[in-house]
C-alpha cells in the first residue's frame, strides 16, 4: 500500500465523487504485528493491528479522514462531535487538514490527557460538560439537527465506510481471514464497521470471515447485560460509554458471525494493559487492552481452542494516557553525577540481570 491514506488506497471501496477531496494524513496502513509472548501462552496464532499507529493515534482516522472529506464536499463549514477523546483528537486533526471549524463536546473531567492537549493544539473548540459521552452525543445530535453542522461521531455512516478498510488490510496480510477478531466496544461503530468490512471481502474476495468477540468494561457493559446503563464507569475512559450508538450493528456482527459480547474488570485490563507492555513491547491505551484481556480470559476459563489465528485490535496508542500508565506505583529517584553512584544503582538492578 502507498503512503497516501485510505481514500487514494480504497477508493473503489469509499463512497467517494470527483468532488470528494483527497484528504490525507497517512492514515492506514498499519501495521500486523505477530505476538510473541499471547501466542505462546495460548497456542494460538496472535497478531496486533496496531492501531495507535495512525497519525492521531488511535483508529479513529481511519474513518475521520472520510466523514471529514465527504462534509467538506458538501459545503459544510463546521463540524461536531461528542467524544470520550479519540474522536474528538482525530476530527480537530481532520478539520483543520480539511479547512473546517470544529466543535468538540467532552464528558468533563474523563478525557485522558494526551487527547485533550491533541484537540486542543489542533485548535478545537473544546466544550467539557457536566455529564457524561452519552448525555454529549445526544446534545451532539441536536445541535447537527437545529444548525448546519455535520456530525462526525460514527452515526455518520461515513465514519464506518472508512474504519471497514482495517478488515480489508487483516485479510490482505493474512491472506485470509483470521478466525476470530477481537476487539474493545464503546459506542459499538467500529464492531460493526468491521463486520461490515469482513462481509464485503468475504463477497468479493471469497474469503472466509471471522468470529467477531467484543470486550466492554465490566462497568460500562450494555451490551452484555442488554440493557443501557445509565452512570457508566470504567478506567478505560475510551469505552465508558452507557448507551453504544451502534447497538444493532453490533448486535449484528456477534449473531451473524457466531461471536460474543463479554465483560473484562477493570483489574483485567490493567494486567493485560501491563502484559503487553513488559512482554510484548507494545504500550497501549487501557481500553485497548479490553481485547487482550478478553483473550487472556478466555484462555484462563479455557475456553480457547488451540491452534486458531486471532487478531487482536489495540485501538489506541499508550502515550494518550500516561497518568494510567504511571498511576501504578512509578517512582523516579535522582542520583548524584557520579560513576561510582551509577554503577552501584546499576548492581543493585543486576540481581535482574543488567550488568
Ligand atoms: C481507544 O473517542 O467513542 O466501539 O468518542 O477510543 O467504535 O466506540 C472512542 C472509542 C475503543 C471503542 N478503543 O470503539 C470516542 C470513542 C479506543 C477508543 C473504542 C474507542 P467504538
């Protein structure tokens, strides 16, 4: 694949016009990385869609650079969105690339850092609310319905025609479809984005598709319990979400691939968060971890199979969150300049086996 982005790249796949300008921030291509330490674990063939490679860091640009392309074409001039962050991050790049004004509306107080200093030196104008994603999408709604704003969260079908191309990419790398892909699930667009991704290969490629398996938040699990909840909570702040837009896309991709929709505690994504880091080299943002903890759960519970190719999503790019990442316990001391001093702490750390 070129480096021009996902519209030049899966043009033919897009529902684009001469008019649609070509927007690009290199967004695609990312890459599949083979797990080490998760395969051996679970005899299993793992790969990692690494996600947090885009050029916002998170997946999301994947269908931002569509919706953001296709507003543009319709002459709109501003667009919204509410967002747990990586929505709101990737629509401030998009725009401005676009030459559109964007509004951003933000639970306060639940966005991890990292995304609030993108949306904000992209230059968005950030609206923080008292309530929570699913109060801000509704506001999100009313604001496109009542002025000429185009809503750019994933009820714009825009945003899943772009987010399909990463099935696209699993299968041309694979050179098949894996037989399970795992993934987090928020407000459920890219579940079904996905889906949507697999079906439309499977159709022309004649390729097989894969079990889809979800992993929500134990606090934040309407799709398990199948039912909304109302005060969502979770410290993966990416799918604390009560109420998924994309309920029945979702609902979808797990009946009609065989699939599942299950919980992980936030204990679980902490320690898989951890274990990707230390034993596979790969720092994720903790909703990410969602399917990775999904994995290991199964695994556990032994519930899974031995011998199957499953492709794990990691949405998002660890260095979005590091007051998660360093809220375990991270202590720094500072050491005198000195050799003698240096080489001591270094003997110290040797009982690991560093000199
Ligand atoms: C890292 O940014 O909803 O199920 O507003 O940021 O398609 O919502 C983010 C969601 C997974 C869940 N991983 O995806 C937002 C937002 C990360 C995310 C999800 C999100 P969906």
């Amino acid at each position: 694949m070129s480096a021009h982005g996902v519209l030049e790249h899966y043009q033919q796949y897009l529902p684009l016009t001469e008019k649609t300008p070509r927007l690009s921030l290199g967004e695609g291509n990312t890459p599949l990385v083979r797990s080490t330490a998760l395969s051996q674990e679970t005899a299993c063939e793992i790969y990692f869609k690494l996600e947090g490679c885009n050029p916002t860091g998170s997946f999301k640009d994947r269908g931002m650079v569509v919706a953001m392309a296709k507003a543009a074409e319709s002459g709109a001039r501003a667009v919204v969105c509410a967002s747990t962050g990586n929505t709101s991050a990737s629509a401030a790049a998009y725009a401005t690339r676009a030459g559109l004004t964007c509004a951003v509306l933000i639970p306060s107080g639940q966005i991890a850092r990292g995304k609030l200093a993108q949306a904000y030196v992209y230059g968005a104008k950030i609206l923080a609310i008292d309530g929570n994603f699913d109060r801000a999408l509704e506001l999100t709604r009313e604001l496109g319905e009542q002025f000429n704003l185009a809503i750019v969260n994933s009820i714009n079908p825009h945003r899943l025609e772009g987010q399909k191309t990463a099935a696209f990419e699993i299968v041309d790398e694979l050179g098949r479809a894996p037989d399970i892909l795992a993934l987090p699930v928020g407000n459920a667009g890219n579940i079904t984005a996905y889906w949507k991704g697999f079906i439309e290969y499977a159709n022309l490629k004649k390729s097989a598709r894969p079990k889809m398996w979800g992993f929500q938040a134990e606090g934040a699990a309407p799709l398990v319990s199948g039912k909304p909840v109302a005060e969502p909570h979770t410290v993966a702040t990416a799918i604390k979400i009560g109420n998924p837009a994309s309920w029945s896309g979702a609902v979808r991709a797990r009946d009609e691939s065989g699939g599942e929709i299950s919980a992980v505690s936030d204990d679980e994504i902490r320690a898989a968060h951890a274990y990707l880091a230390a034993r596979e080299g790969i720092f994720v943002e903790p909703a990410s971890a969602a399917s990775v903890a999904g994995i290991l759960k199964k695994q556990r519970a032994g519930k899974l199979e031995r011998g199957q190719t499953i492709v794990c999503v990691l949405t998002g790019n660890g260095l979005k969150d590091i007051d998660f990442a360093l809220a375990s316990g991270f202590r720094i001391e500072t050491l005198p300049a000195e050799t003698d001093t240096i080489v001591r702490a270094l003997e110290l750390f040797s009982e690991n086996k560093f000199l």
